[in-house]
C-alpha cells in the first residue's frame, strides 16, 4: 500500500531520520517500478544485478515538508538558454514523453508552456545504468519528476520542443509525482492546431466535454495555459487602467432580496427560512455607491444569468467587469471613458502578452485584434443605414439581432478596419425601463453597447437619477414600482448624473482571441448542463 | 409635477431649445423656491419684487446629456488652495449644511471627504440677490449643487472644514439634484467621533440598523469615505504584490455541483430542473488550478457561508483573498511567501493610505496597527506556553477558542510589540481532512492562522496532494468519499506539493483599522438578518 510506503507519519512512524527516509525512498522506488512494469512492455531488471546509478534515481518519498534538499535551487525551464551551456542544474517539471530505445531515453519535460528534451544514456561515468535508464522509460506520463542534469547545445535545433537550442543530459532522475497510467485525455490530443487550412486538422480531437470533463488534464496544454495567464492580464488592465483614473474598486453581494431586473432568469436561493436571489448585475449597488459619492466605482465579480441558453456565448455564471461613473454634463464623459479603456487594455494585451496571444496561435486560427485609438463610435442611424445598404431593412426603434451584430461587425471592419467599436444612441424602446432618455429625440436613448469582432460584450447607458422620471419609466415599462422602492428612493437622497456599464470578461477574452466558445475561457465554465467540475 | 418640469422628453416634447431649457429651469426653480417654502419657515418673496441676480441660481433642468455646459471645468474641493486666492472656479459639490441670515447664508459644502466654507452675500455688484441668498438657504441638506465662486484666504481658518485656509465667495448657486428634506439620517450625527475619551461621544449616535437600513448615506460620512477606499487598497496591493511574485489570477466558481467542505453551513439553489450550492471556499478550485500548472494562483471572489452566526466578525457573504501556491520541498516556502505578502501590504497601507487612516481616526479610535518585517512565526507548543504562562491551560490537540486567541494576542504585542503574527504547526486533530501531517510529530500537521489583533484572519495549510493519503485521511473524518471522488482523482493526474490559505477581506480592513464590527468593513453586509439593502 504506498500510503505507509511514502508516509510512515500516518502509520505512527514519526521518528523517520533521514538516512531511514532514504531508504524508505528506495523501497518505495523499488515497488514503483514493479508496479510500472505491469503496464509496460519492457522487463524487470534482475533484481540482484549490481546498479551502479544507486541514489541517482527514484520515488521521492512524499513531500512533507520533512526540510530534505530545502536549499536547492531549480532552474525553469524557459530560462534553459545557450548561454548556460555546459552548466549542471535542477529542473523540476512534468516527463510529457518518454521513449526508451536499448541503452537511451528520449523525453520532452514541460513546464507551463515551455518544453525541452531530456536524454538519459547509460554511461558507467556519469553513473548512468541502464536500469535507471528503465526507469525513466518507466515514469508514466504526466509524472512530475526532479533531474538533475547537464545543458548541452543541440547539433540541429530540436524543432518539436520551446526549447530547442539546448536540451537536458540526465545524472539524476527522482519521480516526484506519479500521474496514473491510462490518463483519460492525451495532452498531444489536447493541444493539437484546430486550424481549418491545416493538414494536421484531420488528426484525433479532444471533444469539449471530455475536456471540460477532465478539466485539470486540459488546461495543462500550452493555449490554455496562455488564454488563462491573458485572462488575468485582462482583469489587471482594467483594474490599473481605471484605477489610474480615480476608480474606487467596490465589491457588491451577490446575494439579494429581489430580482435585479426582472424576476426571470434568476436563481433563487434558500435563505435561513426564507428565500433570496443571486444577482444578475451589480448595477444598483453600483448607483447606490455613486449616490454614496464614490463618484467612480468598478467591481470585478461573479454574475449569475439562469437562462436555459445553450450557445456558444452563454455561461450561467460569469465574471462581470462592471464599472459606473458620475458625470458633469454629459454621459459621453463616461463613454469616452470606457472607449479609452477598451484601447488603452487591447494595447496592453498587445504589447505586454505577445508571446501567450502567440501560443494561443498555435493551436487555433487567431487573427490578430485590429482597434483604433480613439475608438471608432457610430450612432445606430447610422448602423441601420449600413445594414440597409447590405440588404437587412431595420425599422429605426428595432434592436439588432444577434446575425445583425455579426454582419455589422464586418462591415465595420470593412470600412474602417477595426474590430472594436461603440454604438451609441439605441431606440429608447429597446432598452430597460432606466435608461435615460435622448432630450432631443423622443425615440433614442443615451445608452450605447460595446462590440468585439461584431458580438456585444458591454452594454450600457446613462441612468436615470431623478426619482420621478425614474418611476413614470418604470410604470410604463410595467416594473412593480415596490420592487423597487428602495432603488428609487436612493435617488431622493441627492445623486450626481451617472452612466455605466458591465463588460463579461470572457467574453472579451474569447472575442480578442478570435476562440469559438465562452467555454474555453472560463476556467470551471458553468451553463445549464453544466456545474463540474 | 416635477417629471414634466425637468424632462419635457417624457412627455413628447422633444425640441426644447436651448433658450426654451432656461425658461424651463426658471419655473422649475420657482416651483422648487415654492416646494422648499412649505418646509421652511421663511418667506416667499413677492413674485413681482425685481431680482437681480436672475440667471445666476436656480435649479438645472434634469442633466439629460443635452450638451450644455459641456466644457466647463470644475476644480475638486480638495484642491481648493491658498495658492489659487482670488481665482474663480466652478465647483460641484453636496450641500451638506447652511444657515442663511439676513442678507448672509453661511453653507459647508461637501465632496467626498473634504469640506469647505460657502459664502452667499447679497451684493448687487456680484449680482447676488435676497433671493438668490433665500434659494441657497432653502437648498435642502445633501442636495448636489453647482457653485461658481471666487476663492478667499480666511483672515482666521474654519476649523470646522478641512479646508480650513480659504473659503468660497459664491457669485452662481444652481441646483443640480436634490435630496429631500426629511432625511433618515443626519451624516453629521453619522459622523460624530465614538471615541471613548471623547466628551463628544456623549452626543447622539446613529444606531447600526439604521445606518446599514440607509447606507446610501450613511457611506457619505468622511470615514466611510476612506474605509471603503483602505478597502479598494487592500485588494489592489494583494494582487499587485502576488502579481509581482508571479501568481496568476484566476476566477473559480461560485455554482457548484457538492459542498465544498461538509454539508452544514452551505446555501442551496435551486438550477434548472435540480439543485447545486453556493461555493464555501475556492480552495478546490485553487489546487486544481495548481495540479493544472499554474503554479501560483490567487483569486479574489465572493465566499458564502450559510452559518447562523450573529456576531461582531461573521457575514454570511464575504469576499475572500485566496491564494494557492506549488513550492518544492517545503510548505514554509508557501507560509513566508504570505507572510511578506501580508508585511508588504501593511506597508503599502500605512505609507499610501495615510489620510484615509486619519479620516477613519477622526471617528473612530484607531490606534496604529504594527507589524514586524519578516514578520513574527510561532509554533503552536509556543503559544500554548504562553497562555500556560498568563494562566489558560491547553492540551497540546486542543484548538485555540477565540478568547483565547484574543488573550494570544495580547501578550504576542506585549512581548514582541507586534499586530500581526503566524501560528505555524496546528495540531492535526483540529484540522480538515486534506491537511498535510507534520512528517516528524503525529500529532502536529503542516498548517497555519494568522493573527491581526488577536483575531483570525486567514487559515491555511499544506494540502494532502497524494491521493492514497489523501483517501485515508478523509476516511479517518468519516468523509464520505464519493463526495470527493473528483477532488481526489485530481490528484492521480500528477500534482506539486503546494499549501495556501484564505483571507477575509473585511476582517482584514476591520483589524488593520481596529473597528469593532465588521458591518463597517462590507459596503452592503449580508447576515442571517440582513439581505438589503
């Protein structure tokens, strides 16, 4: 049993000294390979033959923090360059592949996104057995192992590794985490190009499910280890950029006592003895913090939408980048404000996650994000006058369609070359019941939605703050108005003019990318189907 | 009807000019003169009486982005200097009192957390009538107004300001939102210092209740002004230190399919056709990302915990700092890392946010919070013989109560003069099951709190990331495990020996600032009680 193999703590054996967890370390190195051999093809080496690689290699016992080898250094392997050539150094990280052919052992080792090959030759110098050689054939892919090894330049780049001007000559080899021998996804599989003018395209694919289903497995191949690390750059532009403009970040609870904008589409939730609700936006508390004179306000959190939708582009549970903002005298102070944001982040992501938008290209077909600075704002006359003249008739209070969106989007990038625009100025009729009306038109609306690559990922608008106006738009919208007592009543305590708007960061992160579904940029995606992993 | 005053929109009338919107501020502000008359006891000025000051006050007509005043420039009260002496500026602010008499209204006006005198004088050459001196007096407290004025040294400073050096000569008062007269609260009673020793604290307070019933404004107070901007600095530094040290954030789910640690104290949702819970804790989520390879994760979320606790330190929704980290051979490379995180945090809040701490003391009695760098460890044996010392006899498996801890943290200040400290080496009976045991005393396991004044603010460990151990271990809990299948296999796919721990962001603000609720710290609190505002 390898628990009192690996952790004598457990079985009462607390006096393990070093030299006893040496040779508990063996013993567990002994049984690993036994228990290895059963799923391999190779043989088992005769147990009496001498083995001159003896404590070059093995099972570490499990790491408990016992203070063995606490003052080792590890190199990364994205650090192996050819400067260090001939430099003898640690490296820690997972055996990808492995093949073992006589008296050597090819191997990829993988950290993160980087990979490099590992050899192990038998050499009675370097005291190289063949058994340890064995071994290393033996260690199950996804292991994760410690060698010590020496840098040496390659002859011919080796063109299938990151790393390919140097690779890693083995003296020591100790398994420090074994992954299980038949794993239920192959990372190769995983990470293959899904590019469509690719010839490699016709190979297996891993289907999303499985990945979704074995989701600690997948996100180990180098595209999502590149989409996640730009979905945290994502969320940190937004933050410093706002931040830099005087945004206070709030957090507002999820849980509420009514529905936030209409009682459908909501989750409800046993409280105590009574019920509750998850919020479907931070938009009230975000007013009622502008009413509390934080004057500028941005929230980064999880957003809850119980809608039965099975899209491409619909999660139940998303994080939303709020943000809400007093003005002056005119609510394109705000939308100035987001639009610089969106650019002032797209920049960003550009200059500071280039080789992560690169990874992310080698398995999907990424065209690279084009944006203006300033953004590029129309009004949505002007939008139905371009999908006119495409052939799509719009009566001017209709809201677009989600095909409308799409084509708009390429014309747009026809005409102007970006694929980040704002559109400004929607039919009153369509939006909700606090949305501020246009003075000057009785059929607009001075509220506006965000686009990327022609789907919508903010939308937003100047909200009403007189209580009075706000109650005559509620009722016409037919809203309960004691509901919303409380939202109204807000503004009877005095309120600066405001807009905002909310932003689905994957969403943002999907569209920069060019991806084809909200599920490969949630970590743990949730939708009505879905609640694991 | 105020509605048809200030947005002729509304009801169709659409092409209000721009000399048509001045004639309609003008009845809208004699109609407010008159409304605000009812509830004042002065005198209506006769309609027919000349007013000079005609087009210098009145009320704005409802801010509907209607391009007016669009490039006007408004200065900050904060920057309101002795250095700008007789310039003219533009100033938005809240009303928060006056007092008009005779032919003077005296007025503090107030934006975020600084104040400044107002001075409206009737004077025919600055065109500033009786009437415009009665309109500013009739402006109801917390309303927003707009004020063009001249600054003016002060021959002696108004102490009760904080800008104390000049004040304001009012030439414009135009009403842009007000608040109505009968407020709930009185941000001045809000505000008063609770100090003990302060013969102030004798005088009216606003109780919790009513303070969280009207946050809205009862968030306007100076000190809470500053606390939820501490707040915002809390997480920012969090991120940025760990971002600095090569973490990644990531965003886990809230929905989720099992409870996270045990059945009690979870919340249930109803979702779709079935039911799932609300996350307690992200830490299942953090070590898959972990045994994903991210290596150095943190997130920053919303944690739900379904306890029917009604104290001074539990919230049944709060937001917790939660970071997971891979270490190579020993868990206390984890604990140092949180350590400085915590350290350098401290610092960043003492230099950065000292006039936030300033404004909170104004309040409250804040003694400042110390820290030591590195900051101080304790091992469990350690601190049971100090209690054993002052009197509190433990056994060496027992957990710590919270008086006791509080009593820890009393003599750790007096004999290390410290706030904040870690208690390493729990005793493993009184932790979950996935924690690490201590490889060198059975008794004792790799895991960890950390003290601010005296009181818990975050809880960690090295997690079991063997999957045999892991399995007996839960066993020896009695955990049921089919629960935890899919934790467990997590670990059969490879998986560095990592530790973490989670932080609570309102303690954290509460203790730094030494409140004595952490209602205080939660913009909008949730407790068994409380679900609004």
């Amino acid at each position: 049993m390898v628990v009192s193999e690996t952790s004598p703590v457990v079985e009462g054996d607390a006096a393990v000294s070093k030299k006893a967890a040496k040779k508990a370390a063996k013993a567990a190195e002994k049984q690993q390979k036994k228990a290895e051999h059963k799923a391999s093809s190779g043989t088992t080496p005769a147990e009496s033959e001498p083995d001159y690689s003896e404590g070059h290699y093995g099972t570490y016992k499990l790491m408990q923090s016992s203070g063995e080898h606490r003052d080792r250094v590890y190199t990364d392997v994205k650090d192996l360059t050819v400067h260090k050539n001939g430099q003898n150094v640690w490296v820690r990280a997972r055996l990808q592949t492995s093949r073992a052919k006589g008296k050597q052992c090819f191997a990829v080792l993988r950290q993160n996104s980087s990979t490099v090959q590992l050899l192990v030759n038998v050499s009675e110098e370097m005291k190289v057995s063949k058994q340890m050689v064995k071994f290393v054939g033996n260690v199950t892919k996804e292991s994760i192992i410690d060698v010590y090894a020496t840098i040496v330049k390659t002859a011919i780049p080796v063109e299938s590794c990151t790393i390919s001007q140097v690779e890693l000559v083995a003296s020591e080899v100790w398994l420090v985490s074994s992954a299980r021998a038949q794993l239920p996804l192959q990372i190769e599989d995983a990470a293959r190009p899904e590019k469509n003018d690719d010839p490699e395209g016709l190979k297996i694919r891993v289907n999303q499910d499985t990945r979704l289903d074995n989701r600690v497995l997948d996100l180990r191949t180098p595209a999502n280890q590149a989409i996640f690390r730009i979905e945290a750059g994502v969320c940190r532009l937004f933050r410093d950029i706002l931040t830099n403009k005087g945004f206070v970040e709030i957090h507002t609870p999820k849980i509420i006592s009514a529905a936030s904008e209409s009682g459908a589409n909501v989750f409800t939730l046993s409280y105590f003895k009574s019920s509750a609700y998850l919020a479907q936006s931070p938009q009230l508390y975000k007013q009622m913090a502008i009413a509390a004179d934080f004057d500028k306000v941005f929230t980064v959190g999880a957003v809850f939408r119980a809608e039965d939708s099975n899209t491409h582009r619909h999660l139940t549970e998303f994080v939303g980048l709020d943000l809400e903002m007093a003005f002056k005298h005119h609510y394109h102070e705000v939308v100035d404000t987001i639009g610089q944001t969106f650019t002032d982040m797209f920049r960003g992501l550009r200059d500071q996650y280039a080789a992560e938008i690169a990874a992310v290209g080698q398995q999907f077909q990424v065209e690279p994000f084009k944006f203006l600075d300033p953004p590029l704002k129309l009004e949505f006359p002007q939008a139905i006058q371009m999908l006119k003249e495409a052939g799509v008739t719009l009566g001017e209070e209709d809201d677009l369609s989600t095909p409308d969106e799409k084509l708009l989007g390429r014309l747009v990038k026809a005409k102007y070359d970006t694929d980040f625009y704002i559109l400004d100025k929607y039919p009153l009729a369509v939006r909700p019941f606090y949305t501020m009306p246009d003075p000057n038109n009785p059929k607009a609306s001075n509220s506006y939605d965000m686009f990327m690559r022609g789907e919508e990922i903010l939308s937003g608008a100047q909200r009403i703050h007189d209580p009075e106006l706000l109650t005559a738009r509620a009722r016409h919208h037919g809203v309960d108005i004691n509901k919303i007592a409380a939202y109204i009543e807000s503004f009877r305590l005095g309120c600066s003019p405001h807009a905002g708007g909310g932003i689905g960061l994957e969403r943002v992160v999907m569209l920069y990318l060019g991806l084809d579904n909200i599920r490969k940029t949630s970590m743990f995606p949730r939708d009505p189907k879905r609640v694991t992993p």
